[in-house]
C-alpha cells in the first residue's frame, strides 16, 4: 500500500515480519518526525504501523511538509 490522501490526512499502513520489525521502523521513524519537529498520528498493532500525516498549524490539512515526511518515511522501509 502506498499512501492515500483522505480526509486531510496522507495515510499508510505499514506491514513487517514481526512487532519486533514495526518497532524498529516505529523508531527510526520517530527520529525523522521529531528532527522535523511534525509528529503524526500512529497506531502499532503487533507487525503493522498505520501514520496519519497532516499539518495541525494549517488546520488538519495536508501540507508541503507532509509530502515530503512522507517521502522520507518511505526511504526508510
């Protein structure tokens, strides 16, 4: 699954072997969003991470800044 744009939100799910693999992701993940100083919304259920991207400061819209967190996640995969 490659992201989706929906309800103001970039939204994609992530799906690995195991948690220990999502967690992993989850953590260099978590390095990217705070170096931005942007942090989503995510969930975690055992080997899938679920991101929701969207720019509180421009009112819950995606932004130019999602895009390209976005694309800096996906770099990590």
């Amino acid at each position: 699954m490659k992201w989706e744009e929906k309800n103001d939100e970039l939204v994609r799910i992530f799906k690995f072997k195991d948690f220990n693999e999502a967690f992993g992701f989850m953590s260099r993940v978590a390095l990217v969003f705070e170096k931005a100083n942007h942090h989503p919304t995510w969930t975690n259920t055992w080997n899938m991470v679920e991101i929701h991207l969207s720019t509180h400061d421009a009112g819950n819209k995606v932004t130019h800044k999602d895009r390209e967190l976005a694309k800096e996640i996906d770099k990590l995969i």
